[in-house]
C-alpha cells in the first residue's frame, strides 16, 4: 500500500517534470543574429540585393496554439544596405525612408492563421514613414531543438508608404515591387 | 562563292565600312557617356545612364565580333605599296590592339559591374550573367582597368585617326578615302 503510493507519487511527480516537454515550448527569445531581413528591389530591370542590419523582435510562438501567437517587428531602417554607399545615402533621404524623421519601420501582427504544414499566414500592420498599411505574409516555421525559426517572403509595394517620392514616383527606373526576406530565430530558453 | 571575290582588293566592303563608323560611333558616344556620368548626383536619370552605357557597351562588344568575323572573311585592301616597314608595323599594330580593346573594353565594364554588385541587363531584358560575386575592392580594382583599357584605346584612336589623316593630307593617298568614299582625291595615288 505503501509502496503503492510512493510509486503513484513519482509518477505523478515523472508527469508533472514531463509536462512542459510533452506539451509544446513557447519560443520567444528573439535571435538578431541569426536572424537576417534582405530584399531585392529592380532598377532598370536589373535585381540589386540590400539588407538591413539592425532589427528587433518580440516573438511568443506556442506551435501547440499558433493563433494566440504574438509578433512585433521593428527595424532600423538607417541600418539598411541597398547595394551601394551612393543607393545607402539616397534612401536615407526625404525622398525616400526619411530617416531624420521616421527612423524605424514597424510591424504589429493581429492574426495568425494555420494553414497547414507549419505554414501560417500572419496578418497585421506595417508602419513605414508614417504610413500604415494592412500587410499579410505566409510565414513557414521550422524547429530545430530549443529554436525555431520563421521564414516567409512578401511584396511591398513602395508607393503604398511613400518610400522613393518625388523624381524616384515614377516606377520606370525603381520599380514599385519590392520583394523582402525574412529568417527570424527565436528559442524558447 | 564568298562575297570578298565580288570586290577588288583594294576597297573595304561596305559592311566593313558601315561596321567601322557605326562601331567607331557607338565607342565615342559610350565613352563620353562613361567620362561624364560617373560624377552626377544620383537619380533616376543617372541610373537610367548608366544602364544606357552597359547595353550599348554589350552592343559594341557583339557588333565587334560581328565585325572580326567579316574580316576573316572579307580581308582588308593592302596598304599603299610605298609606305615605310615601320609605318606597316605600326598601323597593323595599332590595328590588333584596337580590336583587342574593342573586346576587352566591354568585358572589363561588364565584370566591373558584377564585381560592384549590379548585374547587367541587356535592353533591360536579357540578364547576363554574373561571372564575378560582390566585392567592393575588386569592383574598385576593375573600375581601374576599365578606365585605363579605355584611355588607352581612345589614345590609340587618335593616333589611327591621326594617322589617316596624315595619310589624306601630306601622302595624298587613299588610306582615309577607302573608309570615306566620298574624300577620294581625284587621281590619287593607289
């Protein structure tokens, strides 16, 4: 009887130390740097490679419950390289990001939805040079150990926040299309 | 039977004719595009520039193997049978490396490109590829060489301009006329 009880203790205590494991982790230490946001935009056609350098995030993904998942996004937009020091300083300026005046890009996200296959589409708000937009992206989650990490790819469209005014409006030379790459790490120690 | 027995020996075709000013226009405009938009500030005009210099650069570079392959088989008339060795040996030299740079030129623009990380679109249309990753200091080096291969070839075609005229004004012979039918001195000397 005893020893019954002692047994059905340590099981339940086994269960209790198992029960975070066999549940699933939430991740929510963002990684910078392994993380990584490019994106290729054309001018005259011809594709240029750029990436920013500084960015953060705050993440919580539970896989066990995705749609209560959060995600903020937040980037330096100074830290950019588009592909050369001329195109760096360029884009620093009124025409463009107008770094003075609106220094960081940032995304809210309000819904995650599962769309099979570790995939999700995530939907929210971008906020670029003052300018919100309704912003939706698949995002496809793949964890390894104690992380995961969040990849996806979108179009933004650069009129849609302003980014390239003036002489740059016309998309005959920069087009309006651009496409963006994220690789977000978190882990959930 | 190949066109080149149609002609008598001692003119160019008109292919060869037409290859050499178009090509000779084409290098004079791309060079002075290459001279003058490096310094502009950026704007869309500028990069619409210089994608303008790399088509036409790509342009040349094929009208140029379009014009060795004529050669080949249409050869050149003969140099006045009066000149100097020397003068023989300086004029084909000056020949073979200008057709050298024609070809070096563009290449050294095109990997110029690759190298400073803007791969070249032909019209916008046709992606060449890109022989050569991003990197700043090869792409600074290859600007070097671009630049010095194209000096040298401007200085050399002053010197096979001036050459030809020479020719025309103090040998009074048909060198300059071959290219330009319309100078031929009346009687001149073949």
């Amino acid at each position: 009887m005893k020893s019954n009880l002692t047994l059905s203790c340590l099981a339940l205590i086994a269960s209790l130390l198992h029960a975070p494991a066999a549940q699933a982790v939430e991740f929510k230490q963002f990684q910078a740097a392994k993380s990584s946001l490019s994106f290729v935009y054309k001018q005259m056609n011809v594709p240029v490679d750029g990436q920013f350098k500084n960015f953060r995030a705050r993440i919580a993904f539970d896989p066990a419950k995705p749609t209560a998942a959060k995600a903020e996004f937040e980037i330096d937009l100074a830290s950019i390289d588009a592909g050369s020091k001329d195109a760096n300083d360029e884009v620093a300026g009124k025409a463009w990001f107008d770094t003075k005046q609106f220094p960081v890009a940032k995304f809210v996200a309000s819904s995650v939805k599962p769309l099979g296959n570790n995939r999700y589409e995530v939907a929210g708000k971008m906020s670029i040079k003052g300018k919100t937009q309704d912003l939706a992206t698949p995002v496809t989650v793949s964890q390894q150990g104690d992380g995961a990490s969040f990849d996806g790819s979108l179009v933004l469209k650069r009129a849609d926040y302003a980014i390239g005014d003036g002489v740059w409006a016309d998309f005959g030379t920069v087009a309006n299309e651009i496409q963006i790459k994220f690789h977000l790490v978190a882990t959930s120690k | 039977m190949p066109a080149s027995t149609f002609q008598p020996a001692s003119a160019y075709t008109r292919t060869a004719i037409g290859l050499h000013w178009l090509i000779a226009i084409a290098l004079a405009g791309t060079f002075a595009l290459g001279i003058y938009m490096p310094d502009l500030p950026l704007s869309p005009q500028k990069l619409k520039l210089y994608s303008w210099h790399k088509w036409a650069g790509v342009s040349i570079f094929l009208f140029v193997i379009l014009r060795l392959v004529w050669r080949f088989g249409h050869r050149p008339p003969a140099l006045p049978a009066g000149m100097p060795r020397w003068q023989v040996r300086l004029a084909e030299g000056t020949h073979h490396l200008l057709y050298l740079l024609m070809f070096a030129v563009p290449l050294s623009g095109w990997l110029m490109s690759s190298a400073k990380g803007f791969q070249t679109v032909w019209f916008g249309v046709l992606p060449l590829p890109d022989l050569l990753n991003k990197d700043k200091e090869l792409g600074d080096a290859l600007r070097q060489l671009h630049m010095l291969l194209n000096f040298s070839m401007a200085g050399l075609v002053l010197v096979h301009a001036a050459a030809a005229v020479k020719h025309h004004l103090i040998d009074r012979d048909d060198i300059l006329a071959r290219m330009l039918p319309f100078l031929a001195h009346s009687g001149a000397k073949k």
